[in-house]
C-alpha cells in the first residue's frame, strides 16, 4: 500500500526528532532476514533503548537534513534499517553488531557518530563505547586512586612503628 503524503511528513518527522536526539546512529542491510529474527531484533532494541526504524531512502534522506547525522546520506542505498543510540552512544552498535554476528544476511553499512561517518569495520570501536554507569565507574575509580593510596601512605607509617617496636620487644624477650 502507497504512503500518502501526510503519512510520508509524519515518518520525516518522527525521525528527525529521534535524530535530534540520539548520540550515534547505524545503519544496516537486512536483506534476507526473516520476520521472526526482525522481531527479535525489534525487541532487543526496545530493551536497550535503541531507537529501530525502517525507513524508506529519500525519507529518510530528507529526515537527516540539518541534524548531525546529515553525513549518512551517502551510504543510503538498498534496503536500509536505521538504529539510534538514544541514552548510550554505544547501544545501538552493539545491538547490530551481536546480531550481526547471529545472521549471515544481515550486514552493516554505516555508522555516525559526532557528525562523522564512519566504516562499518569501525563498528568495534562504537560497541566496545562505555555505557554513562561504566564510564562513571572509571571515573571514580581513577578519583579514588591518589586518595587510596594517600590513606595506605599515611597508615603504613604507624603500621611500620609498630612492628619495629614489637621486634625490638622480642628481641629483648629473647635475651
């Protein structure tokens, strides 16, 4: 059935908006996939906050026009599934990338990150990104590093009087 006009400014639309908001965006073939493995992929995105559309080309095309991911245009050929990071720039890379790795049909075209077009090799680099709680878990773990070492420092001092203490007792209580 033929998309009407109104229909075809709604999908722009709606797009748009999630390009506007998104951190990262992948695009992918999905020739060949079936419909029970599309669903399940649907599903997974939805689980990881990911953003999953087909789009028709020259919609979406029009939808990336003055947003950062205007840079996709180009890799826009063939049937094409769209995938938007929109809490964790890495998400969506990882969850085309393990289903990638799942079906044979199912290939990466592009992926977009900060206005930048990437390869679809690249997309280790995007998947392997922090999620924000592991990247704040790296933080905090390099802030606690100079303090933790600072209060192992300053305890071993007593720590080391102690003992030389204690060793000078025993060796008067063995004479």
């Amino acid at each position: 059935m033929p998309l009407g006009l109104e229909d075809k400014k709604r999908i722009v639309a709606e797009v748009n908006e999630a390009a506007g908001n998104a951190l990262s965006a992948v695009l992918a073939d999905y020739r060949g996939v079936t419909v029970e493995e599309m669903t399940a992929l649907r599903r997974d995105a939805r689980e990881n906050k990911v953003y999953l559309r087909v789009v028709r080309n020259s919609l979406l095309k029009r939808a990336v026009e003055d947003t950062e991911f205007e840079c996709i245009r180009d890799a826009l050929s063939g049937p094409t599934i769209l995938a938007f990071s929109q809490e964790d720039p890495g998400s969506a890379a990882r969850v085309l990338k393990e289903f990638a790795g799942e079906n044979d049909h199912f290939e990466i075209k592009a992926l977009s990150i900060g206005g930048r077009l990437l390869e679809p090799r690249d997309i280790d680099v995007l998947a392997k990104m922090p999620t924000l709680d592991q990247a704040r878990a790296m933080l905090m773990t390099v802030m606690l590093a100079p303090v933790t070492r600072l209060v192992r420092t300053v305890k071993d001092v007593p720590g080391r009087l102690t003992r030389t203490v204690a060793a000078v007792r025993d060796r008067k209580q063995a004479a």
